[in-house]
C-alpha cells in the first residue's frame, strides 16, 4: 500500500503531456494542475461534461493509466488560436494507481524545488474574512509569491480573500489581496508528518505594504 501524503491541487509550473479519449487515450493535452483526485489538461481536442474518459500518462517508469469523469468543460472562445492549449477540461478521477501518486509526488517535489520564491518558516498573525465570519490564524511560512496557513480553514480552491498580516518586528500591517492555490485536508495526510492548512498566492498590495513585504523577506534572508 502506498504510503506517501496525496499532495494538495496545484498549478504545475512546466508542460506534461498527457494522452486521453472516451475509448481509448489517443487525443493529446497538457496538464495544467494536479491533485490525486483531479486532473485538469488543456487540448485542441474536447470532451463534453459528463463523458467518461480514459488517460495515459507516459512516465520514465512506464505508462499511467487512469480513468475518470469530466467535471468542468470550457471551450476555447470563437476566434481565438487552435493551439494546444485552447480548450480546458477538469477531470475527476475515479481510478488511480499507486505509480500515479508516485509520479504527483515526483513532478510536485521538482516544481517545489524550482519555484523562484524562497519560502521562510514563520508564524505570523493572519487576519481574513470568509462570507460567514472574521477569522484569526497563524503562517506556517511566507514568501513574496504567497504564504501557508495552517490547520484546517473553510477555504476552497480558488477562492480569492482580503487578508492582514501582522509582523511585530517591522511594527506593520501588511494589507494584500490573495487567491488559495491550494488545499491540503487532514484527512489527506496519513502518517506523512505534514500539516494540514491553505496555501495563498498574494494578487495585490495596498499602499506601500509590497515593500514593507520585500523589506521584511530581505531581513529574513540576512537572517538566514
């Protein structure tokens, strides 16, 4: 039985093809983010919602074979290019291999480590607002591309917040705009030794608070 973490839905950072079709997997896409429950691929080709479809991911290790339902369907607009990359389609998953989990963790652990933004382990006072109420909770780590809160907040993917963060040692409010990129549940974790919380991607500062930001992340690199 494997044993890893399912890691959290997250946009890759590079192209992997991806092969699918309602019968057999001969139409190709790329995917465009991950998770171990979903895929989500852009394609010149299209499937409709609903329809049932077969994938294969062809891997150093041997081919991946999945079967799922698409969820979410979007053509590409009337006029634009008919790369690739024009239709989008999300994917639930309904049949996974153990090689698949091992491929996510592989691909996301070579994009973690290739991500330009240094993440800094700190615990910050966060502030933000959900449509039910005002909710206080701590940084796990924080960089100028985003931060990761810890625990289990009422969050979905995707879902864009106000969020204030306090940092006592420059005595200032950081005010920024943010998007959750992704989610990691508790149940999803196992014996793995990781935490459960949100992972946001800031999207817009207020004011001065992008080089107050900057400022604070250069103290933490002399630091280091």
């Amino acid at each position: 039985m494997n044993t890893k973490t399912q890691p959290e839905k997250t946009r890759l950072l590079r192209r992997i093809p991806v092969y699918f079709g309602p019968i057999d997997p001969r139409y190709l896409g790329f995917i465009r983010n991950i998770s171990a429950k979903t895929l989500a691929i852009n394609s010149r080709d299209f499937l409709d919602k609903n329809s049932a479809v077969k994938i294969r991911i062809n891997h150093e290790n041997g081919a991946i074979f999945l079967r799922g339902v698409i969820k979410n369907a979007k053509r590409a607009e009337v006029g634009l290019s008919t790369s690739n990359n024009s239709n989008e389609m999300q994917i639930d998953l309904l049949e996974k291999s153990d090689s698949y989990l091992d491929f996510l963790h592989d691909i996301l652990e070579s994009d973690l480590e290739n991500r330009r933004e240094t993440r800094f382990d700190k615990v910050l006072k966060v502030t933000f607002e959900n449509s039910d109420s005002l909710i206080e909770e701590y940084t796990h780590n924080i960089s100028m591309g985003g931060m990761f809160i810890a625990g289990q907040q009422p969050l979905e993917l995707n879902t864009q917040v106000e969020v204030r963060i306090l940092i006592a040692d420059i005595m200032k409010i950081i005010h920024a705009e943010a998007q959750v990129t992704h989610v990691v549940n508790p149940e999803d974790l196992g014996a793995s030794g990781r935490i459960a919380g949100v992972g946001l991607q800031f999207m817009r500062f207020y004011d001065d608070d992008r080089e107050a930001l900057e400022e604070y992340v250069k103290r933490l690199e002399m630091r280091r």
